[in-house]
C-alpha cells in the first residue's frame, strides 16, 4: 500500500471528485445533515465551529450562513480555494487551511466539531489515524461536542459491491466515475481503484480505508479523552445495525 500522503494528495487534487461527491446536490440530505449536526452539536448563531476534513466547505458554509464562525482545514489546496472563494463572495465568517488534519489544531478553541463523509481512517496503523482525533480534542473548549461520521463496515460486508458507478459533469464535461472495491481482511483495508472516464480522457487513482467497527471507533474516541459517546444508525437517528446506511458517533470533550 502506498503512503498515505502520496495516495492522498494525488487522490484529492481531481476536481472531478468533488464535482461529483462534495457537491451536496440532494437539498433534503443537506438539509437532514444540517439538522442532526446542529442538534446534536448544540450550536447556534455566533458559535465557532470546526469542520475537520472540511472539503469545499459545503457543509461549513451552510452554518456560516447561519450565523456561525466556521474554521474548516482540508489537505487538498484545490478544495480549499473553492471554500475560500465561495466564502468571501458571501461575506461569510469562514477560515479555511491546507493543512494536515493529523497535524492541524485550531488555535481558536472552538464550540463543536465534526468531522463528516468518512473523512477519517485513511491509514493502516490506528496510531496515525488516532491522532486526527487526537487534533479535534484539542480544538475544542471543555464541553463542547463532537460528531463522527463514517462508514457503516458491517453493512459494507453484508451487502458488498465489487463495482459502483456515478456519472456527472466537471468542468463542462461528461465524466463516468467507476469504483473498483476490495476488502482486504488481511491489512483490514477497504482498497479502491476510482476511474475517472471523459470523452478524450482517462484519470485512475487508489485509495484505501481502514474497516473500524462502531466498539473500534467509540474505544479510539475514549483513549484521546472523548466521553458519552453515542452512535446513531442514520441521520434519523435509528439504532445502528447491519443495515445501517451510516455509523454516526456523537460525543463530547468533558
């Protein structure tokens, strides 16, 4: 498996990615995603707020509408200019970083925290990948709460695809993204091959995942100093099953 920041930052740098994946289309996902994180962040107007793995800022900017400080940091510089850009041209309160997420703690101590899309367990060994959360329980004030988004492994066995496809439009042109799947049981890696397909052009990147089970993630997130830790099955907030379509851990800094 190559490094982490090799595969990372080659991996993120397609803006055909976040055309099709970052860009949150479906109005009543964004809408239901605003919601559980306002609730159960416990934020309003006038708060700072922490978006780790912040992308191009669209959830972050949402809040900042809404009258909410928003510091946001993401490893890809193309990601990051977009959440700038958009950012200054609504006069919104947002301060966005290229930066490591591993590395990177907020030197405003912040009200709340998420870090949303399975935006964590890009590495193999769980002490790299635990000092992402690590930096999230620094930035914030005592109290203050944090969400974990991530994927739900056991649904991903149950129901395994090989091979998931997605088409859209970047940069004006039509693209067909397919995903290639592996689980590999051995490294407890989620392996990807992710194909990009335009009309006179083909770009493939990898990218790999670690398989942390909903007892992994609360246990990861008690040893960094995390307590009352909650997981929710959805944005509904059902119980987590094996047919969970996420795995949603709510928690808080004492």
């Amino acid at each position: 498996m190559p490094s982490e920041q090799n595969w990372l930052k080659s991996f993120y740098e397609l803006e055909a990615l976040a055309d099709l994946l970052l860009e949150r289309s479906n109005s009543d996902e964004l809408k239901n995603t605003l919601q559980f994180l306002q609730k159960h962040l416990a934020i309003q107007p006038g708060d700072t707020v922490f978006d780790q793995g912040c992308g191009i800022g669209s959830i972050s900017i949402p809040f900042a509408k809404k009258g909410m400080r928003v510091i946001g940091v993401d490893l890809s510089q193309n990601y990051i200019e977009r959440a700038k850009k958009q950012a200054q041209e609504e006069g919104l309160s947002c301060h966005y970083h290229c930066a490591d997420a591993l590395e990177f703690v907020s030197e405003i101590p912040c009200d709340a925290a998420w870090n949303w899309f399975t935006s964590f367990g890009y590495n193999q060994d769980d002490r790299v990948n635990i000092k992402m959360l690590e930096c999230v329980f620094r930035s914030l004030k005592p109290g203050a709460k944090f969400v974990l988004d991530y994927q739900n492994i056991a649904n991903i066995i149950k129901n395994f695809k090989t091979t998931i496809k997605k088409e859209g439009i970047s940069d004006g042109r039509k693209v067909v993204l397919t995903r290639n799947c592996r689980l590999n049981f051995v490294t407890g890696m989620i392996e990807q091959q992710w194909s990009y397909v335009f009309v006179n052009e083909k770009i493939v990147r990898k990218s790999f995942l670690k398989m942390y089970l909903p007892h992994q993630l609360k246990l990861m997130l008690e040893q960094v100093g995390f307590v009352d830790v909650v997981i929710y099955g959805d944005l509904a907030e059902n119980e987590l099953t094996s047919d969970s379509s996420r795995c949603l851990c709510v928690t808080r800094k004492p």
